[in-house]
C-alpha cells in the first residue's frame, strides 16, 4: 500500500532522504511502499544530484503539505521559522510529522507535541539528536521500565572534532576551528556549535524524553569550548583525564547535606540538573573514547545500569538513516489500526509529570581548577586551607608548570556543592600570591 | 486500564521483572497498568525476597498462560523444553508473549514466528540478546531504512570477562574460569558460553533480524574460547590487537576474484557469512574498549555507517529491563487499535527474504597464525614462498620468541580466500623446519 511522502527541504538531509526512498532493494521492504510526492525547494533551477519529475518540485511548502496525495510531512528545511509554522499546520491537517529539527524542538516540543496530542497524530524526531543513532527511539520505547539516573552525551560533533584535534595535536582552539571551517566540519559562523547551543537543544530533547515532561530550554546552563584553553586539555590529560564538551541530564535526589526544597522533587514531578560544559573524563570512561565527528550518548538508571548509544552524530547517510526510520514507525504502526485509531503512548511520547530545574548553586559536582600563582613556598598551603574552610574536599592539588616566578596549581575536588565551590574560589582569588583563577572546568 | 501478566518462572530475570511491578514509581506510567496476575515456578515453598500473595503463584505454567486474567505472557524459565511448547501454547491462547530464551529462539524461531503470524499475536525478545541493551528492537524499529553489510558483537559476558582477565593478568584460560565459576561469572557447566554456543544462538537471532530472514542456527560455524593459549592473547597485545569472541554475521558481496554462484545472493534473497569465534580486533577498533561482562554490538550498514550498542549483557535488573520494555510495547501498541487491530510489521518483524549461509571455504578474512618451528636462517622465507604460491598475502611475519633452538613465528595476513589460506597452512605444515601450526584466529 503506497504512502505518500511530502519533503519540505531538499538539501543534504532531504536528499539523503529521497536517495534512501529512490532505491529500496536490499532495505527493509516497507521502503518500496513510500512514494516521494511532493518536495518543496527553495529554488527550482538549482542542479540535483536526483532527478525528480518537475511536477514534483515546487517552492511552496504549504503546497506541499495540503497535498492530498502526502499521507506524511518530512520537515528537513532546519531553522525555527517557517518550519515551526510548517509544522504545525501539517498536524492541523492530521497528517504525522517527521522532523531533523532540534532548534524547533527544543523551543516549541510543547507547544507541537500539544498540538500533536489533540489532533492525534505522530511527530517524529530520532534525527533531532545523535545523528544516525538510534537515541530518541530507544529511549522511549525501550527504557521506560527504569528510573533513569542521568542522560549525558556527547553530541555536538563539530566541538568534538576540536577536542579530539585538540587533544592529539597540542593544538589551540582558533586553530584548529580555522581548520575544520577549512574542511567543512565547522560552519562559517560556528557560534551554535562552539559555544553549547545546539548540544543545548538536544539535551533538552533528550531529558525531555528520559524524564516525561519538557525541560524548560532557557534554563540550561550552557558553557562551551570557545574559551578552553589548551593548556588544560595538556594537563587533563597528564592528570589521566579527556576534555569533552558533555551534554548532561541528571535527576537530583535530596543529599545528606541539604535536606533542601529545591533540591526535593516538585508534586508528582521530578528535578534536574541540565548543563553543557566542557568535562574532564576520566580516561576509561566509556564516552572517553568518542572521537572526531562521532556522538555517544550514555543513558544510566535503575535496573538497566548504564547503556551507550554511539555513532556517526552528523552528515546527509545517518541523519537520512534516522529520518527513514521515523517514517517506517509511522507507516508500521497505521497498519494497526484504521483512521479510528488512538495512539501508542510510547511511540507518542506525551508527557507524564513536571520537569523543574534545579537552582545550580544547590548541585553538587566534581571541579578542576587551574590557578595562575607567585612561585613561592606556602601557596599550596594557603590554597587547601580556603577549599577546607568551605567545606569543599580535595582529591588532589599539584604544581604543573613553574617558570620565571610564575607557578601553575591544579586543583580537582571531590564533588561539592556548588555555592560552598564558589564560596572558595572567591576567597582563594584574594589570597596572597594568588594571581588568578586561570581556568574552571566540571569533572566526572 | 489494567494489563494482566502472567510470568513463568520466577528466578533471577523474573524476580527482577516483579521488582520492577511492584514500584511503578518514577517510572513510565504504562508500568503502573501491569499486575502480575499469575506466576509459574518450580517450587511453592522456596523462600522469595519479594512477597505475592499465595493465590498468584502455582507450580502450573499452563495454568498461568490459560488464566483469562492474563493478557500477555512472560516466559523466562529457560531451557528449551517446556518453554518452546508453552510459548506455543499462549500464542494458540492468542496472547502476546515476551521471552529471553535465545535458545528457544534460535532454534525454533521460525515455527513461533510461523505461528504469531497466523494468529495475530506479537512474540518479542529484546532480552535474548545483550541483556538490558536495547538492540533487538532498534535492530527491527531504527534500522530498517539500511542496507546492513555487518552486525558484530561480544554478545556473551561469561567469555568476555575471561578475555579481559587473560589479557590483564597474562593468566592462563584454566585458571581464569575457575576463577570465574568461583565468583559466579561463569556456569558450573560451562560449555554454552565457553565453546562459542550462547554467542551462536545470540548472533542467529540477530542476523535473522537484521537481515530479514531466519538463519540456519546449525550452520554458523562455531569455536569457542576454551583452547585459546595466554600465549596468542600476549603476542595479540605486542602487535595492537585484542583477543575478543565475535560473533559476526556478514553480508557476502560479490568479489571480483570469485565470481562464484556460491557467493551470489539467492533469488530474492542475500547470502550471508555467519561465525562466531575468537577474534583480534585492532586497539582502537569500537568493539576493543568492551571490557568485562559487558556487551556491545556494532551494526554497519549503508548509509548510516556504524553504530554500536553497549551496556551490561546479563543479570537480573538489565535483562528484567528488557523484559519489561517488551511488555510496556505490547501495552502500548494494544492501546492502538481494538481487538481486530493489524500487526505493526517493524514490531512483529515478520521475515521478508530467504537468507542462505555461504560455503565458508570461498569466505575471506584475515587470519593470525602461531608456527612452531626449529630457530634456524631461511625459515621465514619458506613460510612466506608457501603463502605466496597459494596468493595469500601477507600483512607481517615476525619471530617473536626462540629459546634452546625453537622459535614462534606469528604471520598475520591481509584478507584472504579461506580456502587459499587452508591450502597454505597444509603446504607449511609440511615444510622442512616447521613444527606445528600451533594457532590459527581471525583477524578484524
């Protein structure tokens, strides 16, 4: 039974798509029943590497859409709008909805899962996050006999491939951006990548997914690698540690130590701790062998233990993976039931209680510090006084480099709670011989 | 609305599913909608650590899977008989069945199969293989827009933990799995895993799905890890290789040097290389990083590239993970559509072509091969004359240990004709100053 295919965007995802679509032997046979209808272009006379009939073709989206002929909308044009728009005038029509877009997503899921959840109809996103990895599905279909503990990933992998470069070569970060801008893994302007953005997004996605309930996109704290330096991606490494820009999701219990209302889980809901940030890794760590353009996303929760998920986390063959698999769910699944049919919870992914953010100052991590000191006996001391008379324990404090009276001291605590750390760091940056706090980076 | 399971046997995977029941809390809210209405074990009177009333538990499986209370059955008793004959019992009953018996499976999968087909009722295995890792169902669900050319995998935690043991401790395979059998890592009865035969089962289920087609369990050559010398393991380690147990199943393409009907797909179907055996995979290979218990399975495939799956491959909270992901799918797709509902093809991952497993003489690999010989000049360039004149080439031959007049020689070869290659070991074999071919592993 032949089930019509509405593309709304033909670029590298959209045309790995259709080349997917255009020859369906050897794949799975509910391929050869996906027709490619309609595909909005945004211009007409651009070469393609397919030949599509022209009647297909048109540079309207809407067009597209209200075509009777597309029983599914496959947004892969990116950006917020028109896409938002597109979206959601697809799910007014009843008709299912496959997107590649985290951007979207990650601001407006409610409001299209909403929509979505009354008009009763699928919108798909395993292309959102992780590329060609199967992350989005599996967590939904697969893991929700689990309370899950945390979600963290690497999944940007332009700022992977820095790290990755970074690390093997000594190089520093303008560097070895120019280069990846040179070699197509870095955009033109690659703000979204390099400062956490898009690794935001998805992290959004992802705990919003793992946890039942959205995650409120603005609250995420996000710091990325446009700052690191690469004298500590050398010391990291020297202390037994790979610097990686992690994506985390944590579900916060009450602690000991701060039997605290914001720290409690909010009625019938559940409280995170979602950042992105440069991380130290400890080297055997099973995301610390993620390398160049790769993703890996790690899920950890009661019973399962912790499972990985990795792969090629970009480019037009896995994104295109990604959003054939989508459409293939959606085509299975109306094979169950007829026009009448309700949907299945799991592969509708409603949500089902409140995800609230917890105040940062109240999270407890592990820390690296690098601060730039006078060479001079006493500083070491000064500096572990301070951390013990905030209360934040150290697992170890070393002199790195000493040069010109100049000495370099790398501290890494064991995990403290967030205001007591700061506490210290202020009181250390004021301490005699202490010239600054050089560097500041989260460890696992 | 409340889902009744009925669970046959109530040991370590089942005591973990009922756990998991009985504290729906923070969980996906489908958990809260499964009782455990009926439960099968051996024994009344065998003390439980979780407490259900008397009235549930009965030393009757049938009685279980007859019991109009329960909507959809859970087999994980095991073995082979009764629980192949119970499964067809509640497939004839119209329910929908859950296992985690790949013995079960691998070897009369297709008559289950047959017989969900008919009668309309889905049959999942996620906790077959891999334990708590989601792979069967990304596998059926995330993959299907791919051509596959490989699935790898250490798909057995008993095997992997002795490799990881030997290749830390150079310890001896002997010492290692008693040592093993002490910690309960490894059976009593150790053959199942050690000679290659659990693998064997998993990697039939997986090249079944994957592939589309069932596959002749009695087929896929097998040899386990219980003559592997300490020996190989060190020399694997000076060349930068690790000894894992893979269990591979391959598509065969056509090769220019063979263009044999052997080789070429059956009509309408695919022609498959399927082994299990232990395996030298390169340092940096994905698959090399699996230590201990854990599992993980690569999937190459056109055009998503590799992906891999990891986690813990056995024990009670991640298989009873899986366990209880199968349930919460069968839950939700009933909420789908009525009683008439169709079957979901992706779910019900009905076969669609014929998968034929090639002669293994015309298959190619590279191979790893420890020759005894007598530690005199021109030996070497005898062994590689032989290699030479059957066309099988060579990557490296080195002499890696003489003493009181023997030497070791490990030849590596690039990848090579099987049957070329056994030509060449018979030729060496005879040659004057060769003592034994004392070893002979695949080489990724």
């Amino acid at each position: 039974m032949a089930i019509g295919i509405g593309l709304l965007g033909l670029g590298t995802v959209g045309s790995g798509v259709a080349a997917i679509l255009a020859s369906p032997q050897g794949r799975h046979p509910l391929v050869a029943d996906l027709v490619l209808e309609r595909v909005a272009v945004r211009d007409l006379s651009r070469p393609r590497p397919l030949t599509l009939p022209p009647e297909r073709l048109t540079t309207d989206p809407e067009a597209v859409i209200d075509d009777p002929a597309v029983d599914i909308v496959v947004e892969v044009m990116g950006g917020l709008e028109p896409a938002r728009s597109l979206i959601l005038r697809a799910i007014a029509a009843g008709k299912p909805v496959v997107t590649a877009n985290k951007a979207v997503i990650a601001r407006y899921g409610q409001e299209i899962a909403a929509a979505a959840t009354e008009r009763g109809v699928y919108v798909l996103i395993e292309a959102a996050v992780g590329g060609g990895i199967p992350i989005i599905e599996p967590i939904k279909q697969s893991l929700g006999g689990n309370r899950i503990r945390r979600v963290s990933g690497i999944i940007n992998g332009t700022t992977n491939y820095i790290l990755s470069r970074m690390a093997d070569e000594g190089a520093a970060y303008a560097e070895v951006l120019a280069d990846a801008q040179r070699l197509g893994y870095a955009e033109a302007d690659p703000a979204a990548d390099v400062e956490g953005g898009d690794a935001a997004d998805k992290i959004a996605i992802l705990a919003g997914l793992a946890y039942g309930g959205p995650v409120e996109r603005g609250g995420i704290a996000t710091e990325g690698i446009d700052r690191l330096d690469a004298r500590d991606v050398a010391y990291a490494a020297q202390l037994g540690f790979v610097v990686k820009l992690l994506a985390v999701a944590e579900r916060v219990e009450d602690v000991a130590d701060a039997p605290d209302r914001h720290l409690s889980e909010p009625p019938g809901g559940v409280a995170l701790d979602v950042r992105v940030h440069p991380t130290l890794l400890p080297k055997h760590h099973p995301l610390a062998g993620v390398h160049g353009v790769n993703n890996a996303i790690l899920v950890e929760g009661d019973p399962v233990g912790q499972v990985m998920f990795f792969g090629p986390g970009a480019g037009a063959g896995p994104t295109a993976s990604a959003v054939v698999a989508d459409i293939l769910n959606i085509a299975g699944i109306r094979q169950v039931g007829g026009p009448q049919a309700g949907l299945d919870p799991l592969l509708a992914a409603s949500s089902w209680r409140h995800c609230a953010l917890v105040d940062g100052s109240r999270t407890h991590h592990r820390n690296y510090v690098r601060l730039r000191t006078r060479d001079e006996a006493g500083v070491i001391g000064r500096i572990g006084t301070c951390f013990g008379a905030a209360q934040v324990s150290i697992q170890s404090i070393v002199q790195l480099d000493a040069r010109e009276g100049e000495a370099e001291i790398v501290v890494i605590t064991h995990e403290v709670r967030e205001d007591r750390f700061r506490e210290a760091l202020g009181a250390i940056e004021a301490l005699e011989g202490v010239e600054a706090v050089a560097a500041c980076l989260r460890t696992l």
